[in-house]
C-alpha cells in the first residue's frame, strides 16, 4: 500500500497491509494502483523537467533523475533548484521529495533512504552519510536485501567496511557495483527520455505568456538565435522541435520538418506560424491550449545536416539582386520552402509527386509520395501516341455503369454514367489487362479497357471485369477514368 | 450599420473581434465584396477609374513591390488562331477556365494542363496542381500516367490536397508568392464559393509581383451566367469536341487527340485588337500532346457548321 501525505499524518506508512491501515483508520479511502497511469504521469513528469535541463531520465517506477551539471546555477544553486523543482511539483498537486548528489546512484538513495537533501561532494563526508543508508540503497533486489539482512548487514557501513571478496561471492557483484558508482569511483551516464538535440536555444519568462503573437514572436526570436548556433556550426536544420512549457506544468511539443536544410530564421517562424494556423484549424477554442501561459518556450533543431555556406551565400546574393530573376539554386530553395510551408499547414501527406512503379495494374501504376522525402526515383512516362492512353483523372473506386455491347465481350455500343446516357461514337480497344496474381489475391479478374468517346466528345476510360464465359457469365462495365 | 449613400447601398462588416491585422482566413471574409461589386455595377466610369488609381496608389505604397516583367507566350505554333485573337499568353496573371456542362470537367482539366504546359515549356520551375479533397474524391484524382501522356513532363508536376476552400486558396497563394512555380493549376471545385472578388484581387496580386501564372479551373456552368469581372487575364469556357478519326486498321473510328471547344468569356486585356471578338462564339481547337501545343480545328468551317451554338441547348 501507498500513502499519500494526508494519510502518513495519521500514521500510516507505505508497504502497511490494507486491512492494518482500515484498522488505523477506518474512513480510509483506497484507490486501486493505476500502473499505466502512474507511467503516464511520470513521463508527463520528466517532459516537464526538461525545462531545467535537457537531460532528463525516466527512472521507472517512481523516479526522475536530472542530470544538473551545468545547469544549477541558472536557478540560483543546487538549493534553490532543488526547492523550485519541489514547490512547483507540490503546485501541481505531486509530493516530490529530491536530493542532489554528485553521482545519480547516490542521489537516488538519499531522496528515498535519508533525510539528506544536499550531499556533500567530497569523499570523506559523502561516505559517511553513505555509510549510515540502509542496504536497500543500493537498489538490490528484494532477496537479496533480504539475504543481507539475515546476514546482519543492515547498513552500507557494514558491507563497506566488511572485506570485500566473500561478500561477493555470496551476494553479487553487484552490492559493490553500485556502492563503488555511489561513491563515484565508476561512472554511470544518465540515459535522457529523450536525444538531447544539439541545437537548443530557450527563452524564459517570469508571467506565462498566452497569446498566440507573442508566442510567434519569441518563436522568431528563438530561430534567430538557432540559426545563429547552427550557422557557427556549418549545419542546417532538417526537423525542429519547439516545446511550450506551461505554468501548470503542461508541456507541449510542435513539431516542423523541411525538406532541407534549414538556416533561415523567417521560413522556420514561417513554418511554426503555419503548425499552429493548422493546430487552429482542428480545435477551434484555442489551438495551445494556453491555459495560465507558457513560462518556457524552447526551440530545437532535433535532426540537422551538413549545410553548404556557399549554398547560404548564393541565396543571399539572389534576394539582393531582387525577385526578378531567379537563379536555379534560388529557385529550388524557394521551392523547398514552399513545400515545407504547405506540408507545415496542410500535413506532409498532402503535397505529393507521382512516383512510376514497376506495375501495369492502373491503380498501382503510380503512388504518390511525400515531396519532402526527397527525390523520387522514377517518374511516369508515357508513350507518346495518336491519342493519350491513359486518363487525366482516375477515379479511385471505380464507378460501375450500366452498357450496352452487342457482343459479349465486344466494346460498349451505349452506357450509363452517373444518369446520363452516353452514345458511344469511337472506340479503342480492348486492353486487356491481367492482374498481378503473383501479388494479388486471386479473386481478381481480368479487365479489359476501353477507350470510349462519346457522340459529344466527352472520353471515357471504360473496362469490362471479367472474361466472358471463362471468368464470369455476366462481365460488368466501370468508368475508371476521364480522357480530356 | 448600413448607410443610404447615393442610390447605392453600402454596408459595412461589423467590426471583427478577433485582431484586425491577422483575421484568421482571409478568404473567410466575404463582406467588403458586396460593396465593391455594387459599386462597379452602378458607379460612373470617373469614378471607378478614380477607385482604381487609389488602389493602386495603396498597393504601391502598402507592399511596395514591384510587379515582375510579363514573358508573353504563345499558345500554339505560327498563325494559330488564338495568337492572333488574343495576343498570345502572359505570365503572372490569373487565367480561369471552367467546363461548359458537368460531363465537360475532364475536357476542362486537360485544357487547364495544356496551358499549363504552355507556361512550363518556357520556364524550368515545377507545375503545381492543387485540389480540393472533395473534387478529387467525386471527379477523380490526378493520374500520373495520363498526365504525362497529355504531353506534361510529369517529374516537374507537384500536387496538393488541401482539406478545404479557405486552405485551398492559401496553399494557391502561397505558391504564386513564391514565384518558383512554371504554373499552377488549381482546381477549385467546391471552393470556388470562396473564390470572391477579395480572394481574385489577392491571387492576382500575388501573381502579378511574382510573375507566376495560375489557371483555376472553376466548376461547371461557372460562366453560364454573368459573373463579376476579376482581374483574372482571361476566361475560357471549355466543352468537349468529337475527336473521332477514321481508323487505319479498324472499320471503327477510334479516339483522336483531345479537341476543346473553348468560348473565349473573356477575351485577355493585353490585346487591344480585342475589341468586337465574338465571346459567344466557340472555336474548337486541337491540343497537340505529342509537341505541346495547341493548334486549329483542320476547318473551322467545319466544326462551326456542325452545331456551335446549339450545344448548351442539348445538354
């Protein structure tokens, strides 16, 4: 069982059986463990403390560990910081009890096994207040604590001062293991819940600012700075992250990519401006959710790539000389930005180019990728004929009709389309097209296409599914596509 | 508030609560239009020519930009007809081309793409293709392979979804401002209701400094009736022709190339030889796939003796 405060102030303590703690008190209110929840809520937990350092772990089941180093004194000290991280914790309704120590094992075993909240970094005084935690500490698994306990070692004083060779062999190496990390004789590195990217630049403010401009406008101020950074570094960001750090403790991620590497602070405010026209779009009442405003906003280029300064220099020259005429590189930069910003709005899937597959199925023929993806491989060709045999605008499902033929497996003599009646006037045809049964499932059956035109002009692309008398006893007709 | 003025009813949008300089979707904006087009319907030509300069005036002093060079175009080789009813194809200008019945939408689509391929011949920019979901779905999505075999280099072509008109219309802005497109084509279909004399003036704008040209391939019948004059170049109205050549190896006639039948509903605004061109009349042209242009009707005689006038009627 777990206790909260209210119920350790009636005495009751965590590890109590039920019914023991009913006995205590009997207006006890239980609450079944939630464990999804409680994961859920402590990575929400270490999202947040992000905001003190980019390094921050999940220490599953209970814990978030920070990696401090470099960054206690933005907040005043280790002390100051640690207090800040405990009342705004408490705030958000969460009882965190942290400590600070030079190693992350240490620092795990204090904030769990002792009242200490700030361990000292020398050796001689952190062993003594190592010495006096019990073994638990040293995150053993429960026999094994269990095992030095019937042993008479109850506290990290008794093993470290213990020879160490039998103490080994009966319990594991890894009582030493840890003691040795604790005290920092090895090393053990935190492995952050998140890459911590190269490039972050943060801006902090002491009234969470909610409205949307001035959001953007730390945004661009943000990405100037970025740019800045990445410029010194001679590389471009691919994907860029800003995270919106809410009072309550709420974080937010909005994410942008480009289709290359960016340096250019307006197109990635640019491209933020339309993340969130988008996000407005779909929640109408406010697209951050800003609530109390946002205290931190932090910008991050999460993916980058080398980025040519001579590339930089040309686009620069270009917008000096004006819009007049556009150089190729400017153009390709222009376009790639244009790309970024749609697919910024409307979603990456949706700005598409045709890529030609190794098919001659029609509706496989050509997919659509993502123009941000790059390059396509191969893009549709088309044998250039008396007359186009393919269609401008294919239907997706293709439409069934009602015709008319005068043989069974001759062309349409008239059909019906969408209601109309259509005459046919010309034809080409059959092409039979055989599906792929090495790919396809075999119910499907051969089509054999038509290229209809009817008496007022209008140019159909219509297929009869089904051999007669082979495949099918009654074929039937679809419009699959339009000709111009 | 409304304001009796002149014989002419103004009526101002109540002022909107959300921040005037960014209001959410411009072309969600539909009030000041009706005050504009009340005004050239019943205004003197003083005085529109007076709205005009101002306008101008604003938008020099306003953007400040200034509009790129035209590159004129033709659209077919020496001595096809339009050129010399026309004057040929400008870039950065509106175009709009809308099908004449609904079954005329694919004819009006390969219209637009050939156009387009005008544009791109001259030009190494992408082609963009935008649509709106809903046209995609109901009258069929861009295919590649067609696409390429109506004579466009299907590399080059670029196409957008976008969810809705509004979007739309600013995915089309956004790429005539960016001005490294050879064309684009837009086809509107149930976004052409927020296609309003506002939205025109921005498109026109946007391509007038950038020197892109966009056609906007309007919904059937769009120019059946009479519609508000925006400052798109040039209006066509497409239906589809009978191509049907004998067959050399069939008894049957087979499909040819794609023949337009186009009524010019608004001849361009270059051309000052303009002037008493038939906008009713419609001319039945050719477009080359194989080359990439345009080119006449064998005999205009012809096509004109064999029920120009009457196709509406039948439909």
């Amino acid at each position: 069982m777990a206790a909260d405060a209210a119920a350790r102030r009636l005495g009751l303590t965590p590890g109590l059986s039920l019914t023991d703690a009913r006995a205590i008190a009997p207006d006890l209110d239980a609450v079944e463990h939630d464990e999804s929840a409680q994961a859920r809520r402590l990575a929400a937990i270490a999202d947040w403390a992000r905001r003190f350092t980019p390094l921050a772990a999940l220490d599953a089941p209970d814990g978030v560990m920070l990696d401090i180093s470099g960054a206690s004194h933005l907040f005043g000290g280790d002390e100051a910081l640690l207090r800040d991280i405990e009342q705004r914790l408490a705030r958000q309704g969460v009882t965190g009890i942290g400590a600070v120590a030079s190693t992350p094992e240490a620092a795990w075993a204090f904030a769990r096994y002792s009242r200490v909240r700030l361990a000292p970094d020398e050796e001689k005084p952190l062993l003594r207040l190592v010495c006096a935690l019990p073994v638990a500490a040293l995150r053993l698994d429960a026999g094994t604590v269990a095992a030095l306990d019937r042993a008479g070692l109850k506290c990290i004083g008794d093993i470290h001062l213990r020879p160490r060779a039998p103490i080994a062999a009966r319990f594991g190496e890894k009582v030493f293991g840890t003691l040795d990390a604790m005290l920092g004789k090895t090393r053990s590195a935190i492995s952050p819940r998140f890459e911590s990217p190269a490039y972050i630049v943060e801006r902090r403010f002491a009234d969470g600012v909610a409205a949307r401009a001035q959001i953007e406008d730390s945004i661009a101020a943000l990405s100037i700075e970025l740019c800045r950074m990445l410029e010194s570094h001679g590389e471009g960001a691919r994907r860029l992250c800003a995270t919106l750090f809410r009072v309550d403790g709420a974080v937010r991620h909005i994410h942008a990519g480009a289709s290359r590497p960016l340096r250019d602070a307006p197109a990635m405010a640019r491209l933020f401006h339309e993340r969130l026209e988008a996000a407005g779009k779909t929640r109408d009442e406010d697209p951050l959710d800003a609530g109390y405003g946002f205290d931190v906003i932090r910008l991050a280029a999460t993916a980058v790539d080398p980025l040519d300064p001579v590339q930089h220099m040309l686009a620069q020259k270009g917008k000096a000389q004006g819009d007049l005429v556009l150089s190729d590189a400017e153009r390709a930069a222009r376009m790639s930005d244009l790309v970024d910003r749609l697919g910024a709005r409307l979603g990456v899937r949706r700005v598409m180019r045709f890529e030609a597959q190794d098919t001659h199925w029609p509706e496989h023929a050509v997919v659509a990728t993502p123009v941000a993806e790059g390059k396509p491989r191969a893009a549709p060709v088309a044998a250039m004929t008396e007359a186009p045999e393919r269609p401008l605008r294919l239907f997706e499902n293709p439409e069934p009709v009602e015709a008319i033929a005068s043989v069974p497996d001759g062309p349409p003599v008239r059909f019906k389309w969408r209601r109309l009646m259509h005459e046919v006037a010309a034809v080409e045809g059959p092409e039979r097209i055989s599906p792929e049964w090495w790919k396809q499932e075999a119910s499907a059956l051969t089509r054999d296409y038509f290229r209809i035109e009817d008496r007022e002009g209008q140019r159909f692309w219509l297929f009869r599914e089904g051999l007669y008398a082979s495949e099918t006893a009654r074929p039937r007709w679809y419009v699959h596509g339009l000709f111009a | 508030m409304a304001i009796q003025a002149g014989g002419v009813f103004f009526w101002s949008p109540p002022p909107t609560i959300d921040s005037p300089a960014q209001p959410r979707n411009l072309y969600e904006n539909k009030t000041r239009t009706k005050v504009l087009h009340l005004m050239s319907a019943s205004g003197s030509p003083e005085r529109i020519r007076f709205l005009r300069e101002t306008l101008a005036g604003l938008e020099q002093a306003g953007g400040g930009m200034a509009a790129a060079p035209v590159r004129k175009l033709a659209f077919g080789r020496e001595g096809f007809s339009f050129d010399r009813l026309l004057g040929g194809l400008f870039s950065g200008g509106l175009y709009e081309a809308a099908p004449a019945r609904m079954g005329d939408l694919a004819a009006a689509t390969g219209f637009a793409l050939a156009l387009s391929t005008r544009f791109a011949a001259s030009h190494d920019g992408p082609i963009l293709w935008m649509s709106d979901e809903f046209s995609a779905c109901e009258n069929g999505a861009p295919y590649g392979p067609g696409i390429a075999a109506h004579g466009l280099d299907a590399a080059r072509l670029v196409f957008v979804r976008a969810q809705g008109g509004p979007d739309l219309l600013w995915a089309v802005e956004e790429a005539l401002r960016c001005g490294a497109p050879a064309a684009i084509v837009a086809d509107l279909g149930s976004a052409a209701r927020h296609f309003d004399l506002v939205a025109a003036r921005r498109l026109t704008q946007a391509a007038r400094i950038s020197g892109a040209p966009a056609i906007l391939l309007h919904p059937a019948g769009a120019f059946s009736r009479p519609q508000a004059q925006n400052g798109a170049r040039m209006r066509f109205e497409i239906c589809a022709r009978p191509s049907a050549a004998p067959a050399q190896h069939s008894i049957r006639p087979v499909p040819g190339p794609a023949h337009f039948g186009v009524r010019l509903a608004k001849p361009g605004v270059e051309a000052g030889r303009m002037t008493g061109l038939d906008t009713e009349l419609t001319r039945t042209i050719i477009w080359d796939h194989r080359h990439g242009f345009f080119r006449d009707a064998l005999s205009l005689a012809v096509s004109a003796a064999s029920g120009v006038g009457d196709r509406r009627d039948s439909a």
